[in-house]
C-alpha cells in the first residue's frame, strides 16, 4: 500500500496550549483541567502568594486528571529544593523563573522551560541560543524586585518573529486581552495566573473558562 499524505488543507489549525498557573486549592485545578487547560502551575517559591508546600503539592498533584501536565515553578533554588520537589510530586515539566543559568537547568536532566523578563535591552534571540535545551522560553513582564505573576503585560512588539524554540505568553494576561495577544504574538502556549484570580492564589472557575474560551475561539478564527 502506498500511502499519501493528506492534503495540508486537512492539516488542524494550530491550538494555542494554555496554562492555568499558581494554582493553590484542589477545585482551582479541576476547574482548570475541566475547562480544558493543557498545564497547571505550581509554584514552590516561599515568598509568592502562591505558594504550595510539597504536602499541598502532592495533594494537588494527585487530583489532576490525566493528560494535563503539571508543571512546577522554582525561583533561583537550591537544587536540593527541586530536587525534593520532584520526587515527592510528578512535575512532567520545571519552570525556572530567577537567574537560573543553562547548566543550573540542565542539572536535573528534567524537560523545562526558561521565564525570561522581557524588556527593551533583552535578546531574545540570544536567550534561545543559550537555552536552547530548554523546551521553551516562557516570555513575561520585567517589573523590577519581582520574578512574576506581577499581572502586568509587556510590549509583544520585542518578540522577534523568528525564535527558534517555543513561545509560552505570560505577563498580564486576562480573557480581555489573550485574544490580541494569541493573535499578534501566534504563541505556542499562554500562561495565565492573576488574570483568573479573586485574590492572590485564589482561582474563579467562570474566569478561567472565560480565558479559555478566548484562546480557543481566537484559534479558530485565525484558522480560517
């Protein structure tokens, strides 16, 4: 049997992936899994609002359904702090959100995602080049004295057309705005966490299935 490709106008529209990030309670990351996020974030750096102990990680870990990747976020750790988190709580991805070098990531021979703060005098195309084992540059605010989750957007115009890994949008991201971003940016993946929020860790369901719906209508009409 000869097989033929089909023909790419079958081809599926690319769908923006989004995660739901600094998710603290089981019913935050339900909602989020039920709405239909791709990723949920944990974020074991002690100073965020968001915080989780590897206790709450774990219970929050075991809720999640299948097919939804949990992804924990470090901020310049001690890689024994990663460490423990990783073998206490499956984390299918790390996200490392300091000053983290390459070797610093590589270490734990675990996929991960670099944060860049993007602001005027970064290259991006640089940070691609010596993150290059990374999955995916994770693009958010620069806000001085603070690693993220700042709920604050940046210029998307500072994001060279032509980046050679994978795109996850954060920064200041909310159902009223993902659709202009998802549009002009054409990211792999968005990144929310404020932007779904009552307060500081504290998730709302209707919020998240709004983002979501966005992401997902606005895919559809870029596929056309």
């Amino acid at each position: 049997m000869h097989y033929n490709a089909p023909p790419l106008s079958w081809m599926h529209p690319h769908m923006t992936r989004i995660k739901i990030c600094g998710i603290t309670r089981v019913e935050d990351g339900l909602a989020a899994a039920q709405a239909g996020a791709d990723a949920i974030g944990l974020v074991f750096y002690e100073p965020s609002p968001r915080h989780v102990t590897r206790a709450q990680a774990r219970l929050l870990a075991a809720a999640i359904p299948p097919f939804v990747s949990i992804v924990g976020l470090f901020v310049n750790a001690e890689p024994g702090l990663v460490r423990e988190a990783m073998a206490s709580v499956p984390l299918d991805l790390l996200q490392f959100h300091g000053d983290e070098t390459p070797a610093y990531c590589e270490q734990f021979s675990h996929p991960f995602l670099k944060a860049i703060r993007v602001s005027a005098g970064v290259d991006l195309l640089q940070c691609a080049q010596d993150f290059r084992s990374a999955r995916g540059l994770l693009l958010d605010a620069h806000v001085q004295g603070i690693p993220g989750g700042t709920g604050t957007a940046f210029d998307w115009s500072l994001i060279p057309e032509s980046l050679p890994l994978p795109v996850i949008l954060s920064g200041g991201l909310d159902a009223e705005n993902v659709a202009a971003a998802v549009a002009r940016v054409r990211p792999y993946a968005v990144d929310v966490s404020s932007g779904v929020e009552t307060s500081k860790g504290i998730k709302d369901a209707a919020k998240i299935a709004a983002f979501i719906n966005e992401v997902k209508r606005t895919d559809v009409q870029l596929s056309r």
